[in-house]
C-alpha cells in the first residue's frame, strides 16, 4: 500500500471568528488535529480556533537532568577523591561538607541543559508548516491544511466558505480557479 503524498493549503483570515469558523468546518470535512494548524503573531489562548490541547511532558525534563547531573557529579567527586586519596589531619577523604556545592553546581547545571534540550524537543522543530504568508506578521490568521490530492477541493471550498482573504499553495494563490483542483 502507497502513502500518498500531503499536500499544504494555507488559508488567510483576518478575524479571529472566521478562522476558527474554517477550523470547524475542516473538522467538521474530514480533518484531523494533525492536519491543521495555526499560525499567527498575536499569541491568542490555547483552544481559541478549535484546536485541541495539546500535551507536553517538558516537565519530565528538568528532572531527568537534575538526576543525571547529581549522579555524575557525585561520580566524578567521589571517584576523584578515591582514586587519589589525600588524607589531611584525620578528616574522611569523601567529606560531605566539602563536596555539597559541586554537587548543587552538577545538579543545577544538568536541570537547565535538559530544560533547554527539553523545549527544542518539546516544539518539535521543524514542525511541518512550510507555507506562511508575510501578512500573517501584519495580523493576520492562517490556518493551514495537510491534505491528500482527493481532498484537496473540499479543504479549499471549507477555507473559501469561512471567508478566506487568499488561499495559498505551493504554487501561489489558489483563489482563482484550480484546473488541477478541479478536474477529476
């Protein structure tokens, strides 16, 4: 069996209401979370188009790091001390007063590292969108599409039907008539 491949549509919106009236009626035509996205550069709340929530374990991270940097520092200090051990005036060569900052520097260290490591992962970059429209950037809502040639048509019409500004493809602005669209 084939994968066929995705196309992208890009439907341009200048109010809020009216991407979020495409959102569902591409919902409402076929398509999923995963094939709808959107873009724009006023940071509105989560869920406002119709998207679902999406969840993230960027919390995990920070700890994972913070585990491995204390272990490792406690490796690295111990091991140290052991391997050249350096008795002076009776004191223990692994003294724990003496060796809490670099395990709190090791541990600190790591957390923050996997953090940053976590938020790259956690955005998932590059994230699949590769149409975008410098008007976006002038406030205006895009709402994008992955879909297949056959449905092509139907998220074209949804997107004309919410009161697109212009629909962008690959090839440009799709709002005059498509004969690859079109034809059967």
């Amino acid at each position: 069996m084939s994968v066929e491949q995705k196309q992208e549509l890009l439907g341009l919106f200048e109010e809020p209401d009216q991407a979020a009236d495409a959102f569902s009626r591409l919902k409402v035509a076929g398509f999923g979370d995963v094939d709808l996205e959107v873009l724009s550069s006023t940071p509105y709340p989560e869920g406002a188009f119709g998207e679902s929530h999406i969840k993230h374990r960027l919390y995990t991270f920070p700890f994972a790091g913070a585990a491995c940097g204390f272990v490792i520092a406690a490796a690295w200090i111990i091991g140290a001390q052991i391997s050249e051990p350096l008795v002076t005036g009776g004191k223990p060569i692994v003294a724990v007063p003496a060796i809490i900052q670099i395990l709190y520097e090791g541990t600190l260290l790591a957390a923050v590292l996997f953090t940053v490591i976590g938020v790259f992962f956690e955005s998932r970059l590059p994230d699949g969108v590769s149409l975008y429209d410098r008007r976006i950037s002038d406030g205006y809502i895009g709402v994008s599409v992955l879909a297949i040639q056959e449905k092509m048509l139907s998220a074209r019409q949804s997107l004309e039907q919410a009161g697109a500004v212009d629909v962008i493809s690959q090839k440009g602005s799709v709002m005059l008539p498509d004969p690859e669209l079109t034809s059967p």
